[in-house]
C-alpha cells in the first residue's frame, strides 16, 4: 500500500471521462496545495465547458443504452460492489482525504466507512423503498404511479467532507437510475479520483460515472448550464447556491441545494453539564471547525453560564493542533490560505464590534500550515456579524440567555436554518424548543449523529429540499401516474 500511495502522491490529478482517465481539452492545470506544508501535492487537470460536454456526452449515452434499463438486481450488485471495494481501501482514502483537506485522519477514517456505507445503504433503499403507489377509483380505474431515473445528474461538492459528500449524492444518483458527471471542489480533488478508481475497478459501463476537475467559475458553470443534465445537486456555499439557481434557469433545472449554517446550542441550566460540554467542544471543532452542521452559537442560560465558560475554556486550551496525519490530533489546519485569511479575518471584526476573542498562539513547529487555533468569541451579541455569519473554522460565539422564549428567539434570529442543539433535562422543554426553532435538523440532549433514514436539509439560507433516506428519490427520479380504466366508463361524444 505505501509503494500505491508514493505513486499516486505524485501523480497528476486527470479528469474520469467515460471510463478513462484523461487529461483536459484545454491542458490547462492548477496545483493542490497542502495544508499542513502549503507545499504543492500534485498537478490537477483544469476543466472546463469542451470536457463537461464530453462527460455529459458520455453520461447521456450511458444512461440511455444501460443504465437506465439494466436490471435492478444487476445495478445493486454494482453498488455493493463499490462499497466493498472502498472498504478495502479505508486506510489509504483516509489518508488521501486528510493530506488533503487537513481534516484529522482520526475523523477522515470514520468519513471513509461512512462513504461505504453510503453505497450499501441506497442499494438497499432502492431495492425495498423505491416504491410507487397505486390508487383504485371504484370499479372504474386503477391509478398507479411509478419512478423513473431523469438523466444525468450533475454533482457539485465542497472540500470540507469531500469523499463522504460525494458518495452521499452519487450513491442515490446512481442506485435509482441516473448517471453522474461529479465536480468535486478544486481545493480537495483526491479522493473523487479514488472514487473513479473504484468504480472502473468495480466494472461498471463506461460513461456511468465521470469526474471532471475544475473551477466552479469554469467547470462548475458549464455543468450548471449544460441542457442535457436535468439534475444538479449542490453541496456548498449559500452565495454560490443562488448563483447556481439562477444559471439553471434556462433550463428549468431541478436543484437540490444544501447550503451554509450558523447554528445554535441551547445550554439550560438543568442540562447534563458535562454532557452538554462535551458536546459543545466536539460539535465546533471536529473537522477543524469546517462542518456545515457545526454549533457556531453557543447560548448559555445566565444560571450556568460562569461555570460552563470556566470549564469551557480550560478544555479549549487543551483541545490538541497538530499534524493531520497524526492519530493524536483533533484539530488540523484549515483547507487553503484564502479560508485562513477569511477565518482570521473575523478576529478584528470580533474586536470593532466590542466582542472578546480567546485564542492561543500557533507553536513554531506548526507555523508552515494553516493553522487557527481553537477559539472563542465572548461578549458577543446576537446582531453582531460574528454571531450571524458563517465562519466555517474553529471559532465559537458565546452568548447567553435568561429564558426558554428569548433562547428561542435569539436561535431563530438569523438567515440560516441548518441544525439546532438543545440540552435540557426538561424534556417536555426540550421537545416545546426543538419545535419552535426554525431549522432542518434539530438534535435534543445528542451530539450530531444521524440515522442514514432520515432526511437531511435545511430551512431558510441553508437549502432546498432534502437528502437521506427515500427523501432522496423525490429529487433523484420523476413520478409519472398511469391512469388506466378497469371498465367501459362514459366517454363524452363530441360531433357525434
Ligand atoms: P463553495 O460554494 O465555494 O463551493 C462548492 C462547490 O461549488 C465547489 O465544487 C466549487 O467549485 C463549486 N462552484 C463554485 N462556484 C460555482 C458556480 N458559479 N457554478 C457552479 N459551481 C460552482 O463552497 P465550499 O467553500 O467548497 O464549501 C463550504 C460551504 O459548504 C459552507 O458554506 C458549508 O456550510 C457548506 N456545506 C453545506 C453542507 C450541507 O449539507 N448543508 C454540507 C457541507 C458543506
């Protein structure tokens, strides 16, 4: 496995075009960066509309000869197949992912396992839940609908959980009958092409899956506005996410859109305060604070508050930085420069709008990465900037509350609607609160684990539609009715 691993680190990154790895059109490329070292990995094919046309060519071909008419049994087979094949591959995915990224190779392990997972779990979904309906209208008709796969579905994904993010859209996208041109994002390209590995390896017809390298402006865009790819499903930025609906338009895209967060933990004072601790550390730093679903508000009921700050801090201090290819480490460093200058950057604005920000130097040893140290802001307000937009790095605004309605108002006070946290050992509070706060998702006395069943999205800034479970066939394929007469029912005789 390390002779493999040497050779793909120096490989170039090409693009995966109906079955081949190729280089792009244009033989332009861009450099992947390092986070740890900011040292180049490797070289990685730019591209741009003349190989998405070639992709979505492929894909279209794909999806009308094969894909959309094998049989069930035989595209599962295909499924299962790739999510053994990742397993086999955990170790070396994760350390791709974490070279990558800078996320901890103790968190891209557990990301990998997810990926799999993935690809079983929709194999499964779509062999027992990919149902339609059927209605009988007296003894006259039987009304039934079935579903249908729509095409080829264009992928767009972020950097932040790169391989897990994309097996959770192409996993669906294929299980039900579509075909795939993948765009992953331009600052973590390595694993979408361990993915292509898998999937040539795997057998499955040429042109099923592609992978096409890129910039969003570029790429991305002509992904966006090709007319022959009716799907695109977004993983990114809210901005980037109104950008996309609006260059879909043309087309009357379906776009399902999972965008940014801001979300709150509610601490009341009769929580588990440990527990709700814990919780608080994990859910803000894990994946170096570059999570979607992060608690980036902390709001602390007035009675617990000098503890719970007290206890926080000093776990804060001790939260270890390091290499993120070391099992120890539980913060790395963020994925680019650009996010670097964009995380720091909120420090001064923390101080002109009168917050405090609690942060500790980077040690000498770790100064050639992109390093952030876990952090606070405190003294915030709710309308501060700090407190409303989405920082996307190891940073947590503290606030704090008197009561159940202004916890309430204060969490609901914000563009975005991902996810919520409430800890309480009031149960009925805890269920009256996780009501009434406006998001997607919201988790009671748990950290951010998920059951594969349920639906995944958010309200307001934060997406349309959702993801998981079966919720993802109602974006993945079209719902057609049958109407058909059972008997010899009046017809209306026109010009007879
Ligand atoms: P981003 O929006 O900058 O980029 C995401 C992808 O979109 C990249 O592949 C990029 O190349 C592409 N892109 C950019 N401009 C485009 C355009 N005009 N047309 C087509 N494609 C374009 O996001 P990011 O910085 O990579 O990721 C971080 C963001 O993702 C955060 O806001 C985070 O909250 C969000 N996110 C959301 C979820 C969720 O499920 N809601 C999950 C993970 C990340």
């Amino acid at each position: 496995m390390t002779a493999k691993l040497e050779h793909s680190k120096q490989e170039d990154i090409l693009l995966f075009i109906n079955g081949e790895f190729v280089r792009s059109a244009s033989g332009e490329t861009f450099e992947n960066i390092n986070p740890y070292t900011n040292e180049k990995i490797n070289d990685v094919e730019s591209g741009s509309r003349a190989d998405i046309d070639k992709a979505v060519e492929a894909a279209s071909v794909a999806f009308h000869r094969t894909w959309k008419t094998i049989k069930r049994s035989e595209r599962m087979s295909y499924m299962y197949r790739i999510a053994d094949m990742i397993d086999q591959r955990i170790e070396e995915i994760a350390y791709f992912e974490s070279l990558d990224t800078g996320l901890p190779i103790k968190q891209t392990r557990k990301m990998v396992s997810r990926a799999s997972q993935n690809f079983r779990f929709y194999a499964n979904m779509a062999e027992s839940r990919l149902v339609g309906e059927a209605y009988q209208v007296d003894d006259q008709f039987i009304n039934y609908t079935i579903r249908t796969p729509i095409g080829v579905a264009g992928l767009i994904t972020p950097w932040n959980a790169p391989f897990m993010l994309e097996t959770w859209k192409v996993a669906p996208a294929l299980a039900t009958g579509n075909t795939v041109v993948l765009k992953p994002a331009e600052f973590s390209p390595l694993t979408a092409n361990v993915l292509a590995e898998v999937v040539a390896e795997a057998g499955l017809p040429n042109g099923v899956f592609n992978v096409v390298h890129g910039f969003g402006e570029t790429a991305g865009d002509a992904l966006v506005r090709h007319p022959d790819v009716p799907l695109i499903s977004f993983t990114g930025e809210t901005v980037t996410g109104k950008t996309i609906i609006k260059n879909s338009a043309d087309h009357l895209k379906d776009c399902s859109m999972e965008l940014g967060g801001k979300s709150p933990i509610i601490v009341f004072d009769d929580a588990d305060f440990e527990r709700a601790l814990d919780a608080a550390i994990w859910g803000i730093f894990s994946f170096n604070g570059e999570r979607c679903t992060a608690n980036s508000r902390l709001f602390l009921q007035e009675g617990i508050k000098d503890k719970f700050m007290e206890a926080l801090k000093k776990r804060v201090e001790h939260v270890k930085i390091g290499d993120p290819l070391d099992d120890a480490t539980e913060v790395g460093p963020l994925i680019h420069t650009e996010h670097y200058d964009k995380v720091t950057s909120y420090f001064n604005i923390a101080e002109e709008e009168g917050a405090e920000v609690i942060t500790r130097p980077i040690p000498e040893s770790l100064q050639a990465g992109n390093f952030v140290a876990p952090t606070l802001i405190v003294h915030a307000e709710n309308s501060m900037r700090v407190a409303q937009e989405e920082i996307f790095g190891p940073v947590l605004t503290v606030m704090t509350f008197q009561d159940e309605e202004e916890a309430i108002r204060l969490a609901n006070q914000i563009d975005y609607g991902l996810a919520g946290y409430v800890w309480t050992n009031d149960m009925k509070k805890g269920h009256r609160v996780a009501h009434q706060i406006d998001a997607g998702m919201i988790w009671v006395n748990s950290q951010n684990v998920r059951d594969l069943r349920i639906p995944f999205g958010g309200m307001k800034a934060s997406g349309i539609g959702r993801e998981g479970g079966h919720y993802a066939f109602d974006f993945y394929t079209e719902q057609k009715v049958i109407h058909v007469a059972i008997s010899d029912h009046p017809i209306p005789q026109f010009g007879k």
